[in-house]
C-alpha cells in the first residue's frame, strides 16, 4: 500500500461558514490520505460535511462565506491551497474531477452534451476542436450513450443518461483523482447499478482514485476498499472495508448499521439513530454524538475524544474505547 | 416555428385596428381641427371656413371618416398629409432611416452599458460597488431625458466643443449625443434586468460543474452564466429597440434630431389626423416585428425554447 503514489492529501482540512455574525463549522480536523487505484467510501448522513470536504479538495468553496484552513491539500502533488486561480483551473477537471450529486442541475442547459464534454478536453489537452470532439464522443459511447445524441441538449436526456453525460466530462481527461458526490442517489435502482458498474469498470481501466460520497453501505460495501465515517464535520472512524464492516467500533457506525433495513428479519421494525445531528452553529464541545449514543457517559459530553488506534487498518474516534473491556454490541455479537 | 410567426403576424391586424381607431377618436375628441391651424390667421369668415372643412370632408361623422381610413390602409393606402399634401409613407419613410440609426446606436450604448455593470453587480451583490452601480444606473432613469441631453450638450457642444448639438448631421459625431441620452435613459432597466438575470444564474449547480472542469472564471461568468441569463435580457433591450424605433420625440425635439418622433408630434400640433395615424399605426407594426424577432432569438439562446416552439406547430 504504501508503495503506491499518494493521489490526494489532505491534512487537518477544517472549514467553516461565516454567515450572519454565526459561524457554521462544516468540516473539522478531517485528513485523508488516497493512494492510486483505491476507492474511498464517505460515509455519514446528510450535513455531515461529506460534498465540503470533496468541494475544498477542488478548492471550490465559495470564500466568503467559506474559511478553509488546512496543513495541506495536495492533489497530485500540487499544493491546490496557495495555487492561484489560473493555477487551479489547470488541476480541475485534469488531475481531479467531481461528480455531482444532482445530474438535473449539473448540466448547462444552453449547451449540447458534446459541447460540454469537448471543453474540459479542450481545456486540458493539445487538440484541435475536430480531435477533441471525436474524443468527447468516445467519452459518450464509454458511457453507453450512442454518439448520434451528441448534438441534443440535456433536456433532451433522461436523469440516469445526465449522469452519464456527467460521468463523461469528470472522466474526459483521465484524472488521478475522481470524487463522486452520491453519484446514484438521484437515479432508480435500475439505474443505479448501471452507473455504479460502469464507475468501477472506468476505475480499473485507468486506475483513477476515487472517493466515493455516499449513505449508502451497500454502495460502499460493493465499491469500497476504505471507509471513512464522518459525523458532524469529523472523521469519527476510519479504516479499511473489512474491518469497519466486520469490526465495528464506533457507535454511530453500528447505528448506522442498524438502521439498515434486515433482509432476514422482514417482520423487525427499522432501528433508527434517535435524535438529529447537531447544529453546525453550535457543535458541542465534547462528543458531538454523545446525545444519540446509548454507550455515551458524562465524559463523553466534556471532553473530545482523541482519534484511537484499533489496528494498523482502523482508528477510531470514541473515548470509552479508553476503558479496557469496553465493546459495541455488534462487534460483541460478530466477535 | 413559421405557425407561430404566422400566428403573431395575424394578431397584428386587431391591434393596429385598436391603435389606429384609438388616435382618430383622441385627434376627433382634441380642441380644434387641421382646418382651424391652417386658417389660423388668415383673414377668413366662418362660412369661409366651414366650406374648407366641407370640401376636406371633415363634417362627415366620425366612424365614416375612420371606416373610409381603414379602407385605405387596408390596400396600402395609407392617405396624405393634409398639412404638406405629401404621401404619408413618403413622409414617414424618408424620416425612418434616421430613427433606426438612433434607435440602434442607443441600444448598443445601453448594452455596452448595462450588461458589464450589471453582471458585475451581480458578482458583488450587497457590496459598496453594486450599490453604487444600482443608484448609478438608476440615476439614468430619473434623470428627464431633456435635461440629460441638455446637460450633455452644455458640457461637450460648449464648453468642450468636442461634439455638434444638433443630431441632424450625417457624420458619426452627430449621433453621439442623442444615442448616449438615450441609452442611459435605457440603461437602469437594463443593468437591473441583467443584474436579477445572473444573480439567479449564479447560484446555478452547473456553474459549479464548469469550475470543476476547470474552466476560467471569465469564461465561467461570459459564456457559462451570460447565455442562461440572456433570455430576460434580450427582452429588456428589445422591448426598449422596439420602443426606440417608435422614436423618442423628447430627444428628437432636444436635438433637432429628424426622426419620426418629431413628425407624429409635429402631426398632433397640427391636428393632422391621417399622418398621426399613419405614423402610429406604422410604429406599432415595427414594435411588434422587432419584438417578434425577440422571441424568436429566444430559440437560438434557449435550446428549450426552440423545442417549445417545435412542439406547438407540431401539436396543432
């Protein structure tokens, strides 16, 4: 693992929204480390701060309101934090790209799909208009749209044939670095599958890095070789597929578990996380989900719990793991 | 597409109809008639008088004379000026060239002017700059056209003496003042126009996909956002060419500019009805041409537009 280049480094990225005389903390302390060829899963639920941190690696966060501070965040190298804009718009959509989560409003509705993918090749690569656009058509056809449509416009495409369309300009240039911002959560489960297949063929053909923003755990249990669990802005449990899935260590990971609806126990109601997660104005000094957990003590409310090493695969961010015999319930039953 | 230019040319007729029998009964309902200014005085008795009124055939009631009108216009006939005896097309028309080089020289002043301010406003919205380009802009509209034109003619025709004062000229000079008077009269609904357009465009998702691209941000605000906003835009300007090819009599008067806003004027102070009327009815079927052609660029802005209008001929 370690031999392999690292695509993408993010250290200690936190940022915040400055709103109103309010200051809203989306993002906290979070460090991703992503080598090439491997899929990161972003997991966490809607606020957690998942599109901020895939936003801030493209230094794409509207500042103000946005503050980003970091130690660093590089993308292949480039130190995206001190490029200037001119820099920056020669990183994006080269050395990494986004899709985004809504294919309805991803696309300009006044360009033709062809046109749209053809300006990130022409951006980015020493083609003529000719070139590039017999490219932009290979894109379409990779993603399984006949080059005929290149011509239509994004009305003229159904929501799962946008994302696609979307796929298709992230993918144009080859970057190291793909992040995919709940690239099916727009899309029906037919669909779904399609996009998710096709994402993983595109990743071993070029062997992009990807991150992949989701709730979905089927999702990252099918395309994953990391996951990240991230709640009210933290990364709050890290480490590699198998040992989140069959390791469990945070709380909220196995409450995120749980509430997975039980293909074997039909007759079982859903387990819900109670509660909501806190307000991004005002994130709690201590563990930020001390409120929804059951495990939780009035320790866990005080102090911040420090980021604890289960194994070389896996951290964990849970101060009871500081008492010796303290164990989840889903890794009680799984162990 | 052609069903739908057909469709609006035909709702042409009940408007110029409207329009035409809207200035007969305003002319008829005015103090005094075109027999009263030519004879004003001339040593006439009234008897004399009424036989001139007789033989224009002015006595006859009203609908008879607008029927007799109408009649004309319809084979093209559009009558003769009672004042000058001259075809009123003739008149109108030799009046007209002038009119649309004013009429466009302002509107590119105003599109030069507002859509650089108002984007810009947009970018910077609820900044000192945007509220500045805001008053600016709409200082332009509260500002009577007379005494902008005045106040432009005093700084540059006197005291500069860097351009002419009158617009009457046919070199390039001539035309600064007036299209520069007019345009910023049109520039605050413009720039306001432009201003809400890319406020809304802005916070589009597929601006952010263009970033991501790596597109430059010029690009990203020019070509990306501008054309999504162009649809209200193109609306405002046209409305105001539209407006601008009736001819802006206050401007014309203030530079001795020969447009056809100073003949209609010219017609109503001298009560002549059929040139009034011909020059209303001619300027309300180029209105309705020019904002015709507005809607029909909406097509090539607006791919969903152009499907709208597809779809419509094909359904009926």
């Amino acid at each position: 693992m370690e031999t392999k280049n690292t695509v993408l480094d993010i250290e200690n990225l936190s940022v915040e929204f400055h709103v109103d005389g309010e200051i809203a903390k989306s993002v906290t302390d979070v460090t991703i480390k992503l080598h090439e060829g491997t899929t990161l899963g972003l997991v966490g639920e809607t606020g957690a701060g998942k599109t901020t941190t895939a936003l801030a690696a493209l230094n794409l966060i509207q500042c103000p309101p946005g503050v980003i501070k970091a130690d660093k965040i590089e993308v292949c190298g480039n130190d995206m934090l001190h490029a200037k804009q001119h820099e920056l718009e020669k990183i994006r959509g080269k050395d990494i790209s986004m899709i985004f989560q809504d294919p309805m409003t991803s696309l300009n509705p006044v360009f033709d799909v062809g046109t749209q993918i053809q300006e990130s090749i022409l951006l980015h690569e020493k083609l003529s208009r000719e070139e590039a656009w017999e490219k932009a058509m290979q894109m379409l056809e990779l993603v399984g749209i006949p080059r005929e449509r290149g011509h239509e416009y994004p009305h003229q495409f159904s929501g799962g044939m946008k994302q696609r369309v979307v796929i298709a300009i992230s993918l144009a240039c080859t970057p190291k670095v793909l992040i995919a911002d709940e690239p099916t959560t727009a899309l029906d489960v037919t669909i779904q599958a399609q996009v998710l297949e096709m994402m993983k063929e595109l990743r071993d053909k070029y062997g992009t890095a990807m991150i992949m923003i989701t709730h979905d755990l089927g999702i990252v249990a099918e395309s994953c070789d990391y996951v990240a669990v991230m709640y009210a802005g933290r990364i709050i449990e890290y480490g590699t597929l198998d040992e989140i899935f069959n390791n469990t260590r945070h709380p909220y990971t196995e409450g995120l578990f749980n509430s997975l609806p039980n293909i074997h126990n039909r007759v079982g109601k859903l387990k819900p996380i109670p509660g909501m997660m806190p307000d991004p104005r005002s994130i709690p000094e201590g563990c930020a989900f001390a409120d929804r957990c059951p495990y939780a003590t009035d320790e866990c409310r005080r102090t911040l719990p420090e980021t604890l090493k289960v194994n070389d695969d896996h951290v964990v961010a849970c101060l009871r793991y500081n008492e010796p015999d303290f164990m989840i319930e889903r890794s009680r039953k799984n162990g | 597409m052609w069903r739908y230019i057909v469709k609006r040319i035909l709702m042409l007729i009940p408007v110029v109809i409207g329009a035409s029998l809207l200035v007969f009964c305003v002319m008829n309902l005015s103090k005094g008639d075109v027999v009263s200014v030519i004879t004003a005085g001339a040593d006439m008795t009234n008897e004399q008088i009424e036989a001139v009124r007789e033989a224009m055939g002015l006595n006859r009631p009203l609908l008879v004379r607008y029927g007799e009108y109408l009649f004309g216009m319809l084979r093209g006939d559009f009558g003769k000026s009672a004042i000058s005896n001259e075809p009123v097309l003739k008149l109108f028309f030799t009046r007209f060239p002038a009119t649309v080089k004013l009429a466009i020289a302002s509107s590119i002043v105003n599109i030069v002017l507002s859509i650089p301010l108002g984007i810009f406003s947009a970018r910077h919205q609820g900044s000192v700059a945007d509220n500045a380009a805001m008053v600016f802009a709409l200082m332009g509209l509260s500002m009577p056209a007379f005494w902008l034109g005045l106040m432009l003619m005093v700084l540059f025709c006197v005291n500069l003496q860097w351009l002419p004062a009158t617009g009457g000229g046919t070199d390039f000079k001539s035309i600064i003042l007036p299209a520069v008077t007019m345009g910023i009269g049109m520039m605050a609904t413009t720039t306001r126009t432009t201003r809400s357009a890319m406020l809304d465009v802005l916070r589009q998702d597929y601006l952010r996909t263009a970033r991501a691209k790596g597109v430059p941000e010029k690009k990203v605000i020019n070509l990306h956002a501008l054309k999504n906003a162009m649809i209200p835009i193109l609306t405002t300007v046209g409305t105001q060419l539209a407006k601008a090819f009736g001819g802006g009599a206050v401007i014309e008067m203030v530079f001795a500019y020969p447009g056809v806003g100073k003949l209609l004027l010219d017609a109503i102070n001298n009560r002549d009805t059929t040139l009034a009327c011909g020059c209303i009815v001619l300027q309300t079927t180029i209105t309705v041409v020019v904002l015709l052609i507005v809607d029909i660029l909406y097509a090539f802005v607006d791919p969903r537009v152009k499907a709208q209008y597809a779809k419509g001929g094909k359904k009926k």
